[in-house]
C-alpha cells in the first residue's frame, strides 16, 4: 500500500490493518525539514494495528549511523540486520546517517515516544540504497479508536549534533512532552555511593564521607541501594524491596542523618527501585497478584502500574519519604521493568481491576502524578534517571539523566555522556559514577574525570583512602569544573567525529573556550578572537597535543594534572605539537 511520497521517496505501508483506515498528508515547516502526518482511526476502540512503513534512499555521501543507543556501535549494518527498539522507558525513535565531515544526511524521527518503535536501517546490498523500516504497535496495545504518529524527516546539510537537537526542540514541543523544570542543583557535582559502598552502608560512615566530600566541593549525596535492607547480597537484595523502610541498624534514625548532611551544605537524594516488589518484603502478599511479571531467580517481581493502588502505593511511600526524613530528591530506578515478559497478564483477566489499559499510558500516568506530588511539597525536587530510560516522555518527570552503569570505563562514560548532552535539551546529563584503582597513577585516574568534563561528575570513591595526589588531582579538577561550570554545560557544544567516539569536544561560549583532545593524533583547531581565553585539555593518556593555532596567544601557561604550574614553551600561530602534561592543562590567553 503507497501511503504518500515523502522527501526521501515513496512511503509504503505493510501489516494487516483490519478495521483501521489510515489517512497520510504531509507538511515543510522549513526547508529540508518534512512531517508526515499518519492519522490511524477506526469505527470503535480496537487494538491498533501492527503496521510497517518502508522506504529507501540512495546512500550517497552517507559514512556513519547514530541514533541515541548506539554505543560503539556506528556503523551502517546490512538492511538483515536487528531493528532498533524504543519505548517510554528505552532511548527514542531517532536515528540519524552522516557523513565523515560530520554533517546530516538524513534524521528520521518518530512522534511517538511512549509506545515501542522499532526502526530498521541498513543497505541493500543489491542497490547500494538505505532501506528503512519503521514498526508501529509491534508490542500488545490496549483498544484505541484513533492516533496520530508523525515521521519528522530532515535532509538539511547542517553539523550533525544541531540536526539531532532540532529534532529534540521538536519533541519537547509537544505538549505530551514538555519537560520538567530544572533547578539549578541539578547541575551540581553529587557524590554516589554505589561503587564506593553498595550495599555496605552506614550512616555514621556516609556523614564522614560527606564531610571531605564538601571540602572537596561535591554539593550532594545520592545513597543508593542498600538504605532499606541490612541483606548485603547482590543476589537476593531486591527480594527485600518494597516496604522502602530505613534499614535501622545502618540508619536508626533517617531525618537526623538527612540534616547532618544538610549541615554540610549538601542536598540528600534517595534510590528506590520503582518496579519492584521482593518475595520477602512485607508488601509483597498485598501486591503478589498485581505484577506484570517475575524474576524468580532473584525473588522479586515488577508491579503493574495499571491498578490505581499500585500507583498511589508508589506515589505515597516518595510522599512520606519526602515530608517525613526532608530528602532533597529521588533516583527512581528500574523503569525499564514496567513490561511484559510473554503475554499481558491482564488480558487473560480482561483487565480486571486496572483503570488504565494500555501499559506506556499508565507509566506515563504513573510518573507524571509522582512529579506532581513530589512538587507540590518540594517544587525544586530532584528526580534522576539513567539511560536508557533518557527519551522525550521521560523529560517530564525526570531533570536530572545519568549515563548507564560503566564502572571504571573512561571511554564509555564520555560516549554516554555526549550522547545524552545531544539530546537531553536543558535537562542535566550527569557521568556514570566515578571510580578508580588508587593503585594507578593520578594521571590515569584522571582520566575518569577529563572524559566526562561535559557532563555533571558524580564522584564514587572513598575520599579518605586516595593517595595524596589522587586527592590533589580531584580538586584541581573539580575547581576547575565548578569554575567552567556554565561553559562546560550551557556553552556551545561541538562534539566532533561521532563514528570515532568523539575523540574532540569543544564548548564554547562569548568569552571562553574548552578543546578536550582525547586521541593522541588528533589534530585541534584554536581559532579564538583577541580577549577571549581558551583551555586545552590533554585527555589522549599521553604527554603533548597537536594544535593548530589560528593567531598567536598573548600568554602560555601549562598544568600538570595536580594543577601545579608547570614550564613549557610559549606557542605561536600555524601546526605544532605542543608539550601539554598528561591529564594536564594549558592555557591560551588572546
């Protein structure tokens, strides 16, 4: 079935439409940039029905493939292989072909952001074309009787971060996901317990963690799992979820260890996890049949958010948290196990006790009247997420994203950390926590640190057993954040090479400019107008940098990774390998 001609050429549709009509028209806001408007009805409510929409497109000057879970993965695969799923709770609908100079070919984006889309791109390799596949309602739906979803196609020849950004203005123009305000603590530097200490956790010792942490100029604390439960095992430790209660020989009494950290100046976050609901909590007998499913292995099911209970359940345990212990915000946690794990239980029960059928429709409902709740006691609360649960529908509720777990990978969390800056519009992208071997030298640990520069570092080890330099390099470069803070997060942000892991990022803003050279061959331009000083940060894991200077800088200076000053050549205009220290800095001022 021809559904309509688009900018990238005819859009057919597949699948079995049964009582649905489908109607296509199409619209330019601007050139280069088409939406096909898809308006799906039927006579009454009915499940929707699973469709396919497919086009090609020639793969001219198209070189690399991002889309916002592409990890290393950025290649152009065959058009044979796996489709890329989206959902409420797992990255978006967007997927993006460019070119090695960085421009955009190609983004396609899909309005809908709660339901699964799964989109295929790949080559045919008897054409050499881009086939796209895009799969609509490919998971159980609840009855609708009408739906829009839009395609948003943009062929402009612009950077490729700014395309992927104009598609993200675009979905936080939507009124359905328009995002959640954020305060500005939410771009503070946080401490994390969760590598430092998982599951072994104490008051008295997080108070003594906090107090050099706040020396350090970390602003909060996020205690993580292991507060409710005195179970240490990571096996049987979400067996214990549930009845979100303080563990009371790690924390006899919560609102007096809460204000000993606010004493120091720091806000106090809390984790739950969501979903879960462990065999051996005691709420576990009350909610047993109203799960989406079970993790027997580790005794502990997910709770159905359609019943109404289960929701206000959830929404009051965060209340009383809040107003009983005076936290400053939650890490709300596992919300990609709100789904079904074979059949939708509740169809067998025909939906028996759920005021909401449609399962992204009652997480939506879920999380929304949680950020609504919370806000009404606390209207600067804090709310944190991790990838991959980072997609427009999540801005609402969320003001703070989080790369996904990479402990101790460098590489990855910047990976994960620009990848979010690209889409997360003013929301705060914070780094994977932060943790290293203290048997390792300071210029390697550093590492850690200089490859999330353009994120809010969350710090996850024990102060008070860094050797001395370790500790020396933290503040130095925590001085260092805190004082670009606005630069590093809220300036102009280039970060260059995708396909090879973005082995340069540039912040910029009318005063100021920060060059992250994270590969040893990589060649950094420096074009700065006179008055305005530009910091080159040497993250290749290697002594020297090569710079191309556009003019000669007025003044040198060069820093080891301590912040001690450190001698060095002055540099002029033209190419030149320039002697920065490892982890080091040097500053150019024009």
């Amino acid at each position: 079935m021809n559904l309509i001609e688009s900018i990238p050429g005819p859009i057919e549709l597949e699948g079995e439409t049964g009582v649905w009509r489908i109607a296509a028209s199409s619209e330019t806001p601007e050139a280069g940039v088409e939406l096909i408007h898809l308006q799906f009805s039927a006579p009454e409510a009915a499940p929707p029905p699973r469709v396919t929409l497919k086009w090609s497109v020639p793969q001219l000057d198209m070189q690399s493939r991002w889309h916002p879970a592409c990890g290393f993965d950025r290649n152009i695969p065959p058009d044979w292989s796996e489709p890329v799923s989206s959902s409420l709770a797992s990255s978006l609908p967007l997927m993006q072909f460019l070119n090695l100079k960085g421009e955009n070919r190609l983004l396609i984006a899909v309005s809908d952001a709660l339901r699964q889309v799964d989109i295929l791109a790949g080559v045919d390799e008897r054409t050499n074309e881009i086939a796209f596949e895009v799969g609509l309602f490919s998971v159980p739906e609840a009855p609708l009787a009408s739906i829009e979803v839009i395609l948003r196609f943009d062929t402009r020849k612009v950077f490729y971060a700014d395309a992927i950004r104009s598609a993200m203005a675009w979905y936080a123009s939507f009124p359905e996901y328009a995002p959640a305000p954020v305060p500005e603590a939410a771009f503070d530097p946080i401490y994390s317990t969760w590598y430092s200490y998982h599951r072994e956790l104490s008051a008295p010792e997080l108070e003594a963690e906090c107090a050099l942490a706040a020396r350090a100029g970390l602003k909060g604390i996020i205690v993580d799992d292991g507060w409710q439960t005195e179970d240490a095992d990571r096996k049987w430790g979400y067996a214990f979820t549930g009845d979100w209660e303080a563990a009371k020989k790690r924390f006899p009494d919560m609102r007096a260890h809460v204000e000993k950290i606010h004493e120091l100046g720091m806000k106090y976050i809390l984790w739950f996890g969501v979903s879960t609901v462990g065999e051996l909590s005691k709420n576990y007998g009350r909610f047993k049949n109203k799960l989406l499913w079970s993790r027997t292995s580790r005794r502990v099911g997910f709770l159905d958010p359609r019943f109404p209970e289960v929701r206000e359940f959830l929404i009051s345990i965060y209340e009383k948290a809040l107003k009983e212990w005076d936290i400053d915000g939650f890490k709300l946690d596992f919300i990609d196990n709100f789904r079904f794990v074979g059949e939708d239980p509740a169809v067998e029960e025909n939906y028996a006790g759920r005021d909401i059928r449609s399962l992204p429709e009652a997480v939506d409902k879920l999380l929304s009247d949680v950020m609504a709740r919370l806000r009404a006691v606390k209207p600067e609360i804090l709310i944190e997420f991790r990838q991959r649960y980072i997609g427009p529908a999540i801005r609402k509720y969320g003001n703070m994203f989080r790369s996904a777990d990479c402990p101790a990978d460098a590489l990855t969390n910047r990976i994960h950390t620009i990848d979010l800056r690209l889409t997360s519009g003013n929301t705060a992208v914070h780094s994977d926590m932060l943790e290293w071997n203290v048997n390792d030298t300071a210029e390697n640990a550093a590492l850690q640190f200089l490859n999330i520069l353009f994120s809010v570092p969350q710090i996850s080890v024990r102060f008070a057993e860094l050797p001395e330099s370790h500790g020396r390099m933290l503040r130095f470069w925590l001085d260092f954040w805190t004082q670009h803070r606005d630069l590093l997060l809220h300036g102009e942000l280039k970060p260059y090479h995708p396909e090879l892991d973005y082995p340069l990022v540039v912040a910029e803003n009318a005063w100021e400019k920060i060059v992250a050279v994270y590969h040893a061959g990589q060649i950094a331009k420096i074009e700065c107008a006179p008055g305005k000083t530009c910091f080159v940060v040497n993250a290749a894991g290697s002594a020297g940098v090569i710079l191309d200077i556009a003019a000669t800088p007025l003044s040198t200076a060069y820093f080891d990774t301590t912040g001690a000053p450190v001698p060095g050549p002055a540099v002029g205009a033209g190419l030149a390998r320039v002697p920065v220290p490892a982890s080091g800095l040097l500053e150019l001022r024009f």
